[in-house]
C-alpha cells in the first residue's frame, strides 16, 4: 500500500494530539503509547531509496569514466 506511510503519520499526529488534550494520568500515558505505535508504523512504511535508480546512476558513471574506454 503506497499510502500506508500518511495514514500511518495521521494516526500518529491525531493520537498525539488528543493525547495533549488528556488529563496527566494512565489514560494519558496509554494515548502517548498509541501515538509512538503509529510513529513508528510509519517510519517502517516510508518508501524507501530507489535501488534501481541508483544501479542506473552507477552504471552511467562508469561509462563516462576513463577506466570504460
């Protein structure tokens, strides 16, 4: 799913938020919890480099180099 990272991080800020707005407390403590799940949900779903493009990029640097002639 290629828009798991933006609702992952909405989840992520909507939990911090009424977290904010919680009295200090175990409830409290339990939404922080729930915020950082999603935090971190996240940061495992954001794409990650494109391999293929840099194998691209390595390859024409090598053609261009001296050493390919």
């Amino acid at each position: 799913m290629s828009d798991a990272y933006d609702y992952f991080r909405a989840h992520a800020v909507a939990a911090a938020l009424k977290a904010r707005r919680l009295p200090r407390g175990r409830i409290r403590d339990k939404q922080r919890t729930v915020a950082r799940v999603y935090h971190l949900l996240a940061k495992k779903s954001a794409p990650g480099p494109d391999i293929q493009r840099l194998d691209d990029y390595r390859a024409a640097r090598f053609a261009n180099s001296p050493r390919a002639i």
